[in-house]
C-alpha cells in the first residue's frame, strides 16, 4: 500500500484488511435499478417505510454533553475501546458510503429516498462515533478511507444478505450491552454507551428495509439461495465471535463475559432473522457453539505461536488456522433450523408495524 506521511495510525489500522475486518462493499447498481418491487404488491409498504425513515426519530439523538469532555486517559481498556470505536465507526461509514451510491443510481423515487435516509443514519453514526475518537486525542480520517480502502464487489443478492444481517446484528449487539449496562452502571467506561438504546433502533429499522426488500423478491428466499442465507449467517456469527474472542478484556471491563455475550447476541439476531430467512442456523444445537469454540480456541492458540516467531512455530500456527475453515464446513453441513408460524420472529415490541394500505400518514420530522 503507499504510504502517506501524514496519516494517523488509526486510519492506517482501519485501512489494513482481513478476513474478519470491517468491509466497504460496491455491486451491480444497474441490476438493483432494475429490480421490480411492485411485482408482488409491496409499493405501499415500501412507501410507509420511507416515511418512518423521513420521520427520523434520531433526529435530537446524536447530541453530545458534558460528559463526553471528561478526561478519558486513565480509562480501563483505553486502547482496546479506541479499536472498539474505530471498528464501529468504519462500518457505519461503509454503510453510509454503500447507501449514498445506491442514491445515486437508482431511478425509483422511494427506492432513492429510502437509501439516502439511511445513508443520512449511518453517516450520523460514524460522525458520532469519530467526534468521540477525537475528544480521546485519535485521528480517523474518514476521507480517506473512503478513497484509499479497498472495496469488494458484491452480487445484489449478497448485499441484500449481508447489510440485512449487519443491520440487525448490529441492533442485537448495541441493545445487548446498552441492557447489561442499563443494570450495571458502574462498568459504564464511556458515556457514549447510554445512546445504544436509541441509536441500535436505526440499525434495527435498516433491517426491516432489506427484508421488506427481499420478500417482494421471493426468489432471493428459495431453493440453492437458502445455502447462501445460511452461508452468511454462518459468516457474520463466525466475524463476530473470533473478532470479540480476541477482545475479552474489553468486555470484562464491561462487566461482560465475551462467550455468553456473544452466544445471546447470536441466538438473538438467529431468531429476529426469522422474520424473513425460511432457514436460520440451529443455535440450539450444543454442537453449533462448541464448533465455534473450538475456532476462537484455534485463533487463540496460532495468534501466540505466531507471536512467538521461527519456523515451527509459524508452521504450528498455520495448521491450527487451516482447522478454523475444517470447523466452520462442519458447522455449515449441520441441518438448517426452519422457520415456521410457531418460531418466527413476531417483531419488536414497542416498534411501529405496517398499519396497511394508506394509514401511514406521520409528521416528516421527529417530534
């Protein structure tokens, strides 16, 4: 990669890429334009949707106090925080990036609508996000991140898969720490944790958009697409877990145990994704988390040999990271879990549904 002189270590750190770093997605925005979402008479709901979006309950949210300007220098975890904020603030960024491009080409005016308003969500998230960088004295230039980070080419259908589950395992994420700390304030480290409750909202109202999305395209939904649905849920819980098994003084100074956390935001997001996936993962299973176990055991165990140095031990450390995929097959070849009428998800108490055709009428802004 070239260098450039005057880049902070951050925006270097973010622009490095791995299996398991955040990434900025583009796709056939052509073949999205021309996607027919009246063909199976959802337009109304499409448009009620963006009326919620147009509502913008955030809108006063985003607004920093008096506790953000605290001294935050001798905070546990300091440097691990930094990364949690870093990671976070480069996915919502991708999201905005992502969202504003589909503004771009698409012609459908609700369609156009709908994905500048998320853009507008998630750009409001990482702008929160790097202010809180800066007020800890870490640079996070989202410029050029933007320009210089490199983007991987997704098929519609595989962005549809993967932002869905982004979306809402971002909800199941922020909703799980912000409960735990709602009941445990003394391991509150940072006050930016007090606006997960809200701000997780937005990421949970993206979702239902993609899902709206790919129920008026029912074919996304059926037949060899169910290997890939279950392919990405597989993908995303496998991120999640290896990334956070690498962080467990992070959640410790949350008063968390990074395991259990991670398996109640897996059973969560498995059980929301019911709402629209015909098959989830069977998390139920004993088999599926000692599975994942096993690769966070695997990861642990290459990352300290590899640390370590010489021949051996590198070549140690690569067998044990070549079982990590010999897993994760075995995982994927466990029988998928079918949603049915008495286990789909019945929705989020407390959220507006569509209320049916014309009913939707709401103020455009937040009240």
């Amino acid at each position: 990669m070239e260098q450039m002189p005057n880049m902070s270590f951050t925006t270097k750190h973010a622009l490095q890429e791995s299996v398991i770093s955040p990434r900025f997605y583009t796709t056939d925005y052509k073949a999205i334009d021309a996607l027919d979402i009246d063909k199976n008479g959802l337009r109304d709901e499409f448009e009620w949707v963006r009326a919620e979006f147009a509502h913008d309950y955030n809108r006063t949210h985003f607004r920093r106090n008096e506790e953000f300007l605290e001294n935050f220098d001798d905070m546990p975890v300091r440097d691990l925080f930094v990364e949690f904020l870093e990671r976070s603030c480069t996915a919502e960024f991708s999201g905005c990036i992502l969202y504003a491009e589909m503004t771009k080409h698409l012609k459908d005016p609700t369609m156009r609508d709908i994905f500048k308003l998320m853009s507008r969500d998630e750009g409001r998230h990482a702008g929160f996000l790097n202010r809180t960088m800066g007020d800890l004295n870490v640079a996070l230039d989202l410029s050029v991140l933007q320009k210089r980070k490199k983007y991987t080419f997704f098929k519609p259908k595989f962005i549809f898969y993967t932002v869905y589950l982004s979306e809402k395992i971002g909800y199941s994420r922020y909703i799980n720490i912000y409960r735990h700390l709602e009941k445990n304030p003394q391991f509150i480290i940072h006050p930016i944790f007090k606006w997960f409750e809200q701000w997780c909202n937005d990421e949970y109202r993206h979702g239902e958009f993609f899902s709206m999305l790919m129920r008026s395209q029912p074919e996304l939904l059926q037949g060899l697409n169910q290997r890939w649905i279950r392919f990405f849920l597989l993908a995303v819980y496998a991120t999640m877990y290896l990334n956070d098994s690498r962080r467990v003084e992070f959640y410790r100074a949350l008063g968390l145990d990074w395991r259990q956390y991670d398996q109640d935001v897996i059973r969560l997001c498995n059980e929301i994704a019911t709402q629209v996936y015909p098959v989830t993962l069977p998390v139920d299973n004993p088999k599926f988390f000692q599975h994942l176990d096993a690769c966070a055991e695997y990861d642990r165990k290459a990352n300290e040999l590899a640390a370590k140095g010489g021949p051996v031990a590198q070549a140690q450390a690569a067998r044990l990271r070549a079982a990590i995929p010999l897993r994760l097959l075995a995982l994927f070849r466990m029988p998928a879990q079918p949603t049915t009428e008495a286990n789909k998800w019945p929705g989020l108490a407390g959220f507006p549904n569509y209320p049916g055709p014309g009913n939707y009428v709401r103020a455009v802004s937040a009240d």
